[in-house]
C-alpha cells in the first residue's frame, strides 16, 4: 500500500520521477469548473475560464439545457534562442450544460464575463402546470 504525502500522489513519487515530471488527473483541467449558488430569485453560476477570451465563450440555450462552451488556445511559438524545458500549454474546448428548464427563454438569462470568470444569472421560474385534457379511448 502507498502513502500519501503532501507533495505527490505517493510516496514513491518524489524519490523516482525526474526532475519536473507531474501526473495528470482529470482534477488537473481547471477549465470551466463551476460553483452554483442558490438566491431567492434564483441561481448563479461562476465558470472558471481562466486566459480564454471573451469571443471565444458561448452560452446556448436549447432544449431546455444551458450550454457554456469555450475554447482556448494557449500556444506560444518559441524565439530564436529559446529552448523549452517543459511545455503545458495548450489547446482545445471544453463545455458544461444543466437543465434550467423548457420555461425559460435566452431573455430570461443573464452573463457576464471579468477576469477569468463567466457569471450566468438563471431565474427561477414556475413550471407551467400540465394541461388537463381528457383523452378519450375509442370502445369498438
């Protein structure tokens, strides 16, 4: 069995691994991790979108689902004397939906973005209530 320690995954890790090495874990992708706040009038989202720029953030709502997708592209090309070490920066998308609702409109909800964070405001709506019609069946 393994122990943990604070500076690895293992203990193993920091006497074996070259200099600069570092796993990956899906806890490693902060993009568009989300903090969801309930109010009287609603809910907040926040969405981590640390160095993605604004016109490359979306927001859609269909179906009932909001949908935050970005992409971000992070890659420097080198100088002439530079030589990298390591390289981690990258590129790609990433998107969250939840289900607010089929009341909702694109009207209804509102966002914002500042310094890294996208602040979606969704008002709580009351569901419509189901149409009561009664279905006949046909007796032959």
């Amino acid at each position: 069995m393994l122990i943990p320690t604070l500076f690895s995954e293992n203990l193993y890790d920091d006497f074996f691994n070259a200099p600069f090495e570092h796993r990956y874990t899906h806890s490693d992708n902060k993009l568009l991790k989300t903090n969801v706040k309930e109010t009287d009038a609603g809910f907040e989202l926040e969405f981590a979108v640390p160095g993605v720029k604004k016109e490359n953030i979306q927001a859609e709502l269909k179906d009932g689902y909001l949908t935050i997708s970005c992409s971000y592209d992070n890659e420097t090309q080198p100088g002439e004397n530079e030589k990298y070490i390591r390289k981690e920066h990258s590129y790609g998308s990433a998107s969250r939906s939840f289900y607010v609702g089929d009341n909702l409109t694109k009207e209804d909800i509102k966002a914002k973005y500042e310094d890294g964070i996208l602040k979606v405001s969704v008002p709580k709506k009351e569901a419509l209530p189901p149409e009561k019609e009664t279905k006949y069946i046909a007796i032959e």
